[in-house]
C-alpha cells in the first residue's frame, strides 16, 4: 500500500464538522467530476472514499446518491468506484402541487384563485411519489386607494417641505484672523502697531514732509509715516511705529447672506425646489405626472393587481 493510500484511508475515519465535510467535498468535485445523464459522477479507485463520498453527501444534502462499481480500462485490471449523485427529491421533475382553503381537501394544479383574504395550503408531489410537507401563506386582499396630488416646496439644507417658496437656514460664520494691537489707541499698519497724530493734512506731500517719512516702507521703530484715513478727521495723518503687532484679531461674517449672531449667520434664504406630494401615501415625487400615477390604485400594503391590493405573508 503507498503512502498516498495510506493518508487518504485515514482522513476517511477522522471526525469532521459540517463546515469541514463541505470543504472536503468541495475539492474532491473539483478535481474528479464528470456530467453524465444529468448527474453528478464522482471517480476513485479507492472504495473507502468511495464509501466516504457516499455518507458524507448524504449527511450534508438531501440527494439521491448510489455507488457503481466498474472496471479500469488499462492494463492495470484494478476496480473503479462511481458516485452517482442524481440530485435532489425536489428536482426529479413532473412535480404536481396540491393546493388547499381548508387544509383538509387539496386540488391538484398550479395556481389557486381567491376572492378574499385566506390562507392557502400547499404540497409538492414529485415522480418517485416523494411529498413535501404542507406550508401555509396567508393572502391579504385590500381595495386599492387613490388620492389627489399637490405641489409643495423642498428645502434641501434643512431636508424639511414647506408651503412657501423662499427656504431659510442658518450657518457657521466664517472667521478671519488679522493682526492686531493690544492698545486700542494704536492702529495696525503692515504688521506695526502705529500711534496716529490728530492732525492731518490734504495732501499726501504735505504730510510726508511734515512727517519725514522718506524711509516708511522700512517701517523701523520709531520711524513716522504718512497714513491716510479717518481717525480723528479723514486725510492724511502722521503716525509713529510703536512695536510689532502683539495680537489677533478674530472676526466673523456671513459671506452667504444672513445676520450674524456670535459665531452663526441666521435667516440666510434661497430657493426652494418644487415637489408634488400624494396625498395618500404621503410620498414626494420631481414631477406632476410621476406623483398622479403613484396615486392611482396605491396600496398600502402589498401589490396591486387586477382592480385589488394583494399581500402574501
């Protein structure tokens, strides 16, 4: 005996779980199955993988399954074993349904009318006269309903439907930085904290004499510049660097409309979008004519056919 055969008898008599058993099976058709007839034929030498194959299907399906035993065609005039796996009782076709009201008479067919909600009953008989067991399903029969269609507005923002046109919504402000003076006399002026005189002048020329402020863009210090706005009066004022701005200023606005409230833009508007809600589903739908046709005939439960709501649970 090889040790091939060795390993494989003994993986026959290991304990294996379910999982294990469809792993198993799992390669053992990849690698050695053939169709024939319809079925599932599984070849080996080895009859007790043969025996194995054949208990561990029937431990894990529901399948008709025999073993044939044949011959080799070589030189070898060994035994060849087939696993035929014909499938399963409900798949050996011709199967007829019975169906009952009562779950006491049946009637052969393959469909069953109701006029009001019943529970129907149900078996498969299939060629090798193999039955099913009798499930139940209960059928709900409504009227249908149809409602009246009305145009409404949708604001996306606040994902809410209203009568009015315009949609109204808050937001966060947006916040800038800016370099500031921690004296509130001083004035920021390219990153320096400057001290402006009262006077001033109306001319730019008059003012950088005065304040000799030749070397301004240096801003050093020290040093006055000429600065044009209005601080005490509107002109051209002297001023003198006092030191580096020592502070931030944090401000907010509302770049998108609105009143600003601390850190939040209240009461900014835009544009709704136009919806058309049915009236007795209480669905919203783009257009008119989608909405008019959802209203038709609507079923609260279930699905509509031939003038009635049905429902299979």
């Amino acid at each position: 005996m090889s040790f091939a055969t060795e390993v494989k008898n003994e993986l026959c008599f290991l304990d294996y779980s379910d999982n294990d058993v469809i792993v198993l099976l799992s390669g053992f058709v990849r690698n050695n199955y053939s169709i024939v007839d319809g079925c599932l034929v599984l070849s080996t030498e080895n009859a007790k993988i043969a025996r194995f194959l054949f208990s561990m299907f029937k431990r894990i399906y529901d399948v008709d399954i025999v073993i044939n035993q044949g011959s080799m065609n070589n030189f070898k005039k060994k035994s060849s074993y087939n696993v035929v796996i014909s499938g399963s009782t409900s798949r050996n076709g011709n199967v007829e349904y019975y169906y009952s009201l009562d779950n006491v008479t049946f009637t052969r067919g393959s469909s069953v009318t109701v006029s009001s909600t019943s529970t129907v009953y149900a078996y498969a008989i299939d060629t090798k006269n193999q039955k099913s067991d009798v499930v139940s399903k209960t059928v709900t029969i409504g009227t249908p309903q149809t409602g009246t269609v009305s145009s409404t507005y949708y604001c996306s923002k606040t994902n809410t439907y209203q009568s009015s046109s315009t949609c109204s919504y808050s937001y966060s402000a947006s916040k800038t930085s800016t370099p500031g003076c921690s004296n509130s006399d001083y004035e920021v002026i390219n990153g320096y904290c400057y001290q402006v005189e009262a006077s001033y002048y109306e001319q730019s020329s008059y003012c950088n004499s005065s304040c000799n402020s030749s070397n301004r863009d240096d801003s050093p210090l020290g040093m006055y510049r000429c600065v044009y706005g209005t601080y005490i009066w509107t002109g051209y004022h002297c001023a003198i660097a006092q030191s580096a701005a020592d502070t931030t200023v944090i401000s907010y606005s509302c770049p998108n409309g609105g009143t600003l409230s601390n850190t939040t833009c209240t009461g900014a508007t835009y544009t709704a979008t136009t919806k058309y809600k049915c009236s007795v589903s209480n669905a919203y739908y783009d257009t008119n004519a989608a909405a008019t046709t959802a209203c038709e005939n609507y079923c609260s439960t279930g699905s509509y056919y031939n003038s009635k709501c049905y429902k299979l649970g």
